[in-house]
C-alpha cells in the first residue's frame, strides 16, 4: 500500500477510536514520525495532506531539511532525545521541541530562541515507566519540579504539555496505565495554575498503541511504522 493509502488508514483509525471515547477527532492531532525516512517518503505524505512531522535525531534532519524547504506548511518537531550542545540547531531548524527534560536544557533552548527571536513550543519529556535507558524526567523528579517553577524566566519557549514513551508491551492494552499516569500528572500540574506553564497537550502513543492512548486522553499520536512501513536498521 502507498504512503497516501496508509496515512488514509491511520486517520480512520483515529476517528474510531476517538468516537469509542466519546472524543472528537479534531481534538487528536496526527504526528507523522518521518526519523530514517527519506525526503521522497516525507514529500509524498505532504502530498496525502500530512503537515505535522516529527524527527528524533538533529543531524539526520539536517541533511535533508534543505530538499524539504519548498513545503511551506509542513511544521517540524523535534521529538527525540536531544543533546544540550545540539539546542542551538534544534532552536533553528525545528518549531516545536517536544523532548525537553531538563533545566540546562531549557536554559540553552531558550537563548538559542531569542538570538533568533522566534518562540520555541516545548512538551516535558516524562519517564513514566522509570525506565534507565530511556530520557525525560521522573514525575516525582526535583528535575521536573525545578523546569516548572523557573518556566517564567524563560520568554522564548511556550509550555504547552507533556510527552512520553512508556515501556513497550506486545499487547497495547499493557501501556494504558502509562498512559493514565500522564494523564493524572497533566492534571495535577495543571491544578497549580503555575505562570508560564500550559499543560493543553499530551503527547502519547504510537504506531501499536495509538487507540489506547487516545482512549486516555492523548492529543497528538506519534505515528510512523503504520505510516511509512518498517524502518531500514542500517
């Protein structure tokens, strides 16, 4: 099946499974993961309609964000891991970084946006599965903790949620609690009304458990496998 033909089926995807949770559709943004995909790939969604991407390594969208450049709708997000010394470059290629998990992070992300006055969009990254080998804050962290109260200070980046990865499990169901737990820490942040800090948007979910987290409230699935088919490992 073609990229436009996939993309077709994860948008009906979406409806159903927003319509089971007494949601509407528009409320679940489509994220198209487009990490090891090449600009062909990427153009050819675009062309289906698709206009959110997001990529998960710096350097890898630096090398083919110039032959995307004439997709003048096409918003870029920055969803993977990403390194202090690589936030200047993050700041100018992406508009929206949706992996922030600390504070010197958000120091360097914020100084990178103003030399460039634009004004970052940014999602906290929360381990929620406690997970070692993965990034983002503990949602019990000082860390987390320390990003929320100094959020004020920092006037070129818009907080606007949170993000997370949960533990991967065969059966979809199995990350449902992951995906509650988010869920309750958006609230509770929220509950605190605290300046500069807007807790609109959670970004949960993936090609195999998408339906499950938009039954828990996720506003943007990060889809990728079911988009564009299984990624070459080299």
């Amino acid at each position: 099946m073609s990229i436009s033909d996939n993309l077709a089926l994860v948008r009906e995807r979406i409806l159903s499974a927003a319509r089971r949770a007494g949601r509407s559709a528009d409320a679940v943004a489509l994220m198209a993961v487009t990490k090891a995909n090449p600009p062909e790939a990427i153009r050819e969604a675009y062309a289906a309609g698709q206009r959110l991407f997001g990529e998960n390594r710096v350097q890898e969208f630096a090398g083919k964000r110039g032959e995307l450049a004439d997709l003048p709708e096409a918003r870029w997000h920055m969803i993977g891991h990403l390194q202090t010394n690589k936030s200047g470059k993050a700041a100018e290629m992406f508009t929206g970084i949706d992996s922030l998990d600390s504070v010197k992070l958000a120091e360097r992300l914020d100084s990178a946006a103003r030399e460039l006055g634009k004004t970052l969009s940014v999602l906290l990254e929360v381990n929620v599965g406690g997970e070692a080998a993965k990034s983002g804050v503990a949602a019990d962290s000082r860390e987390l903790e320390a990003i929320l109260l100094a959020a004020p200070r920092w006037e070129n980046l818009r907080f606007r949620g949170l993000m997370t990865v949960p533990p991967f499990t065969e059966d979809p169901e199995e990350a449902r609690p992951y995906f509650r737990k988010l869920r309750g820490l958006r609230d509770t942040i929220a509950a605190r009304k605290l300046s500069g800090i807007a807790m609109d948007e959670l970004s949960m979910g993936m090609s195999h458990d998408f339906e499950v987290a938009i039954a828990e409230g996720s506003t943007c699935v990060r889809v990728g496998t079911s988009i564009f088919g299984q990624r070459s490992k080299a």
